[in-house]
C-alpha cells in the first residue's frame, strides 16, 4: 500500500481528478484509467494506463 500522505497528492495527469489505490493500481473513476504500480513507483503517464469503462 502507497504511502497515504503521498497519494492524496497524486491525480490523474488527463483529468486532474484524485486518484485511488485498488490493488497495484491508480484508479481515476473521472477518466476512466488505471495507472500501474511498479516496484512501488507509480507510473503515472496516460500510454502506460489500462482503461476501465
């Protein structure tokens, strides 16, 4: 799990929305993507994410 201080400043880099951990992803519900974790770095660029909806 990321540090909680740590996620409450990482959003979206499409939509500027928060972010939530689920698992060994970033789920941004507003933009529809997952951002992986890797090695416990989040990899918050928009090619790397999966979409969701």
């Amino acid at each position: 799990m990321m540090d909680e201080s740590l996620l409450k400043l990482l959003v979206c880099p499409q939509s500027i929305a928060p972010l939530k951990q689920v698992g060994n992803e970033l789920i941004c519900e507003e933009s529809g993507l997952a951002y992986p974790i890797i090695d416990d770095i989040p990899v918050l660029l928009v090619e790397e994410a999966r979409k969701i909806n």
